[in-house]
C-alpha cells in the first residue's frame, strides 16, 4: 500500500528532489523587491520547501522563519488545530501559509478561525491580472480575495497515442464520442481502460465539467446541493454502463493493484480524464507508462455544448490577517508564484501548472519539449486553465470523503453510479448543515 | 478492631508505590476531565448551556452511526476476547511447561508492535494484490482489491480482528499468571475426586480466575468504545473509503479539529466516559470483583 498524500494535492506527487541542485539551478533571476525586510515565518509543505529556501537564499535582508508541516493534505486537520490554538493564545500565527487542501482558505476567511488576508488592494493588481478568472474566483469567499493558488489543476483528457493509433480509434471531443468509444473498447479490447471512477476526487473530474449543482455557494454561508439536476443524472446514465463493462473501473490509481493491472507493464490506459498534475508525475511515474505514448488533449464536452472542465486541487497561499509585516509577506507570496526563478520549468521548485499566466507559459514551453510526451500537451493545457467551471465552489467541510464513503465503496461493490447519486445528494447536505451552512435543493 | 487497624496501615504503604504516578494522573487523567466535563456543559464563550451540548451532538447525523459501529465492534471485539483468551489460557495452562512458554511468546509477539504500526501491517494483509492471505480475502470475502476488502459491512470485524490480534497476546499472558496462582493441591484434589480436565478447566479454573476476567474487560470495554487509531489509518490509507467520523471518537476529533467545536467533543467524550463508567459498575457488582474473600 502506497501512503501518499493523496488528497487534492498536486504536488505532493512530486518527490522533493535535490534542494541544492534546484537552488544553483534556478538562482538567476528572481523577483526580488526592494521594500521587503524584517522577519516573516513561512508554513509550507515538503514540496514547497525548497521555494522557501530559494527565497532565503536570494532575499538576505528578509529574515526569514521556514516551517514545514503535512501540508492538511490528505484530510489532515493541522491548520485546523494550529490556527485554534494560536487564536486561543492570541499571538504566534505565521504570516504566509501554503495549503495543499484546495478548500482550506474558505474557513480560513470565516469565523471562527478568521486567519486569512484580503489580497486585493495589497498584492500588486498588475499581478493579478495573471491568474485566471476561475482561479480568483476560487479563491474570492464572501467578496474577499483569501488566497492565491500557486499552481492550476484543470482537468484535461489524457491519450495514449500509441494505442490509439494501434487500434485506429480517433481521439474523442465529447462525452458522447468517449462513451461510444468506451463501449467499443470493452467489445474490441478488453481489458483497456477509458478512465476511471475510484479517486476521492472523481466527482470533480465527471461531474464538475458537466456543471452538476452539487458545490454552489449561492449567497454566503448557503450552499445548492443538487445531485438530482439534469447535469449530474445525464453524466451517471452516461457512466453506468462504462464502469459495469469495466473500460471505467471504479479503482484508484494510487493503489499497487491499478498500476499492476494498468499500468506500463501492461499499458491498459487509453484515455483517461485527470487534472494536469497527473502528467508525467502519474503515468511516467506511478504507473510506469512508457516514454513516447502519453499526451493530453482538450477536455471533454457534453455534445455541442460550450466546453467546461473540472479541477482538482491546486494548492494556494495564504497570507495571515494578524501579520505584522505585510510588505515581505506578500514578497514572498509574489516570489512563490509568479517569480521566474520558481516558475519557469517543471521541476523541484515548479512541479505543478503555474497560476500565474506570463510564467506559465513559459512552463509550456519546457514541458512541450520533455521527450516523455508523444506528442506536446501544453496546448490543451493552457486552453483547460480557463474552462474551469465556476459554478463548483469550495466549501468548508471536505466533500471527497463524502464522494469517497457513500459512492465509491457502492461501485467497488457492482452497483450503478446512477443509483448513488441520492445518496451524494444527502451526504453532503448534510455535511453542509453540520459545517453551518444553509442548504438549497433545487 | 483488628481489620480496621491492618486497612490503616496498608495506605501508607501503598502510598509510595503509586506516589510517582500520582502527578501524571493528576495532570493527564483527572484535570482534563475536569476540563471536558465543564467544556461539555458551557458554551463557546464560557457561558452555561446545560444539556444542549449533548443534544446537540445526539441530533448530529454523524452520532448515531458512529455509536453503531462502536456496538458491534465492542460486542465482536469482547466476545472474541472472552472466548479466546481464555480458552487459550486454560489450554495452554494444561500443557508441559515448555510448549506452553513457546506459545505464550509466540501470541505475545503482535502485541509488541505499537498500535499504528500493527495497523499498517494489516493495510498489506487486507490488500489481494500483495497479502499473503489473498486466498482468504478472495474467498471469504470476494475480495479482488483493497476497497472490496474494507467494504463497509465488514469494518467493524475488521477492527475486531486487528485489536485482537494486537491485544490478545498480553491478556493471555496475564491469564496464564492469573491460573498460576491457584494452588496445584486444589487441582490434585479435584483429580483425585475424579475430575478431568475439562471439568477441572472449567469448573474449577474459571471460576478462580473470574475477577482477572472482569479485569479484562473492563478496561477492554472502555478501550473498545474510544477506538481512533485504526478507523483513522485506514481512512487515510483508502484515500476516504472509510469516513472519517466512522467511530465515535473520530466524531469527537472532527468536531474539535475540523469545526472548532470543543464542546460539541467535549459532549461525545463525556458520553463515552459515562458508558465506561457504566461498564465497569455492570462488571464490577456482576463479578464481584472488589468483594473481600467471601
């Protein structure tokens, strides 16, 4: 059994490789500020490590306090129990604080725990244009900009070019195509797969881009919860018969059985719908899938619908309310996501699709060229990063566990997606209630 | 007269022994319960909120399933503790000296790894694609993959099994201890008035070691109604196909940790204490365990 991290969590993917090599790797450039100085203390993942010590490196008039933790990731609470207990004492909050849990800056922006900063008006505007509109809006709770993300997880389709073009199949563009093709695989070969259902996460990666109600803050504190909208039915019926014939099997790929059975010793995987961290962490790594074959391509749509997309995760950074130093604060932030330094290639320092857009594509551009790929995914990529539907908000209780107990474990037990999604509906408004939020089903 | 003198003089001669524990039960046992018992009953600001804590908690559509769970796996967990700690002692107590301490090493050594760990070990031995045991997985449970394995209905067995493989070992050693302190010339006179060795098991051993059995499950009980460590390594390791409020406990923790609610935690951890406490008052006036030799 594999005990990664495996939440939300882009980067956690990512070994933390050789901080030093990264270090002279990256020490030119740097968007180093002027202004910034004084004593700032940073909480960052493993993976975010070696970024703070960049910044260390290259910014000696900012002292600077480095402070690892799991991250949250992986449902943990530590922010939670940290963010209490500084409350509750009335002094040690850090000033910047990176999460791997994607929905962690909107109880961060509320009561009780009321830690996060609004941004806008202090992080540079100019900057801001740089995200993408889903993004800012992911991280806006209550009017309020609480974070920034450090990196995007849109979902995109992922190919394996070499097989399809062994059996001739044409890559699909819409749901519709993918699920004919799905049926035709589990007629023509079976045994190979089109996606699969069996991630905490894979309602934001089939239900989310068909724009199903079932996360929608509508005013503050209420929540739509709608798993019976036309949006989330047409998707289930379109799924039930793809899981029950195998070609989307309701298993993880973080577990030894998946990469056993699909992975690169048997390279089973022909299409698969995931964020843009699966890349080459997932399938060169964790599956083993062999250099030349992958690539991604745009994300599905529903017929002749305007495309949208789901995501999953993207970390962001949070800078805390109580900072005394607002100015290296937000240097730091700044440094994290939109310095070249960082964000310039995929790597130890940038594992992730940058946010910021002017970095990002410079981070295409090297991607493009790594040999892994069959063929250049930064194109569909860079479209996916503004798909992403709005509609799907981030809320204060996690709904993967949700997703997880009262859908999953029915799959893995031979019934139909369809069947479960009542079930969805009632887990999570009832999770919604319990978290303090006021539920809308309709 | 003569009782009550001995009784005096044995408190300050227990004194001592218990002296150097007596701070850490001070601060870790006694003033947090103080503290959760007046968490459970106030509210956020410290202001008086009386029972609604309690039936706050009780409405939570977490609260009954989690104490659904906690039945069943209390019941299978004890039953499983009763029948076969015991049996194993009395079986082992009859054998030659030398088989028995091979045994009794060989059940004690799971019970050496720390409760997480064991736990981890089990996560491969659930897991068909790699448990030595995926036979059994396969045909008792139709298992071909981990998430077939930790399917819901099976949770609480599952838990059952673990605690027990962990635990069962350090209670049969204590029953051993416990069937070594009745005198062999008790035995030798059962023997000699006919008696064999299942009536003198039976009739004769159990009932001399029914306290150290009360011992047991008391604190087993209160053991069983607290369970965190499994449910929430599992949980984490199936990426979520456990809930994370599946026991009573993890309720608690989430309540705490994730919603800010102390005491809403607080309410559930004085729950649990109660039905502790009402578990050992059953056992201990049921067994008459604290009864003076009849």
């Amino acid at each position: 059994m594999k005990l990664k991290r495996r939440w939300l969590v882009p980067a956690s993917l990512v070994a933390v490789a050789a901080t030093t090599g990264a270090l002279v790797a990256a020490s030119t450039g740097g968007a180093s500020s002027e202004k910034a100085s004084g004593s700032i203390t940073v909480w960052v993942d493993a993976v975010r490590l070696p970024v703070a010590k960049l910044y260390v490196k290259t910014h000696p008039k900012v002292k600077v306090n480095v402070v690892t933790y799991d991250g949250d990731g992986n449902g943990a609470t530590t922010m939670q129990t940290k963010i209490q207990l500084w409350n509750r004492t009335g002094k040690g909050w850090p000033d910047v604080v990176f999460s791997e849990q994607a929905n962690d800056p909107v109880w961060m922006a509320q009561p009780p725990f009321d830690f996060a900063l609004n941004l806008k008006g202090v992080f540079p505007a100019s900057l801001l244009k740089g995200w993408p509109a889903p993004s800012l809006a992911q991280c806006t709770v209550n009017g309020r900009l609480v974070c920034l993300q450090d990196n995007l997880a849109q979902e995109v389709l992922y190919v394996n070019k070499k097989l399809m073009g062994q059996f001739g199949y044409k890559v699909p563009t819409t749901w519709q195509q993918w699920a004919a093709l799905g049926a035709k695989v589990a007629k023509e070969h079976p045994g190979y797969i089109i996606g699969n259902m069996g991630e905490s996460f894979s309602h934001w990666l089939y239900l989310w881009p068909d724009r199903c109600p079932i996360s929608q803050v509508v005013a503050p504190k209420t929540v739509r919860i709608n798993s019976a909208d036309v949006h989330c039915t047409r998707m289930a019926t379109l799924l039930d018969p793809l899981i029950k014939s195998g070609v989307v099997p309701p298993e993880s790929v973080f577990t030894p059985a998946f990469a056993q059975k699909y992975g690169g010793d048997n390279d089973k995987i022909l299409l698969m719908p995931g964020p843009t961290w699966y890349a080459k962490d997932i399938f060169g790594g964790t599956l083993k899938v062999p250099a030349g074959e992958m690539t991604a391509a745009l994300p599905l749509r529903w017929k002749n619908e305007a495309p949208t997309t789901g995501q999953v995760g993207g970390g962001p950074w949070i800078v805390s309310k109580h900072t005394k130093n607002v100015a290296a604060a937000i240097d730091f932030v700044k440094f994290a996501t939109t310095s070249r330094a960082v964000k310039s290639k995929p790597g130890a320092l940038s594992p992730g699709f940058p946010s910021y857009g002017p970095v990002a594509t410079m981070w295409l551009k090297s991607l493009n060229k790594d040999t892994y790929f069959a063929a250049p995914p930064g194109a569909a990529m860079k479209a996916a990063a503004g798909l992403v539907w709005k509609g799907w908000s981030m809320v204060t209780y996690p709904d993967q566990p949700i997703w997880s107990t009262s859908v999953v474990t029915q799959l893995v037990a031979g019934k139909a997606l369809s069947d479960q999604l009542p079930a969805l509906g009632e887990g999570l408004s009832n999770n919604a209630k319990a978290a303090g939020y006021k539920v809308v089903n309709k | 007269m003569e009782a009550t003198r001995t009784r005096g003089l044995h408190i300050p001669r227990g004194l001592p022994f218990v002296l150097p524990y007596l701070p850490f039960l001070i601060v870790f046992g006694i003033a947090p319960t103080i503290y959760a018992l007046e968490l459970a009953v106030t509210n956020v600001d410290g202001s008086w909120a009386g029972v609604d804590n309690f039936t706050r908690t009780y409405d939570d559509f977490r609260f009954i399933p989690a104490f659904k769970h906690i039945l069943v796996y209390t019941v299978v967990w004890l039953g499983a503790l009763m029948v076969f700690v015991v049996g194993l002692a009395l079986l082992l107590h009859g054998r030659a000296n030398r088989v028995s301490a091979t045994y009794r090493f060989l059940f004690y050594i799971p019970g050496a790894l720390a409760g997480a760990a064991a736990v981890v070990i089990w996560l491969f031995m659930l897991d068909p694609t790699v448990s030595p045991g995926a036979f059994l997985l396969r045909d008792l449970l139709g298992a071909s993959i981990f998430a077939q394995s930790i399917a819901p209905g099976n949770l609480p067995y599952i838990f059952a099994m673990i605690a027990f493989w962990t635990g069962a070992g350090g209670w049969i050693v204590v029953m051993y201890g416990a069937l070594n302190t009745i005198p062999p010339d008790l035995e030798e006179a059962a023997r000699i008035d006919g008696a064999g060795p299942f009536t003198i098991a039976f009739r004769l051993k159990l009932p001399l070691i029914r306290k150290w059995i009360a011992y047991m499950l008391i604190l087993s009980f209160a053991l069983g109604t607290q369970l965190f460590v499994e449910p929430e390594i599992v949980q984490h390791a199936s990426f979520g196909l456990v809930s994370d409020t599946w026991s009573t406990n993890q309720l608690a923790y989430q309540l705490a940790f994730r919603y800010a609610d102390f005491n809403g935690a607080a309410a559930i951890a004085v729950d649990l204490l109660m039905i502790g406490l009402l578990g050992a008052v059953v056992i201990v006036t049921r067994s008459g365990l604290f009864r003076a030799e009849d």
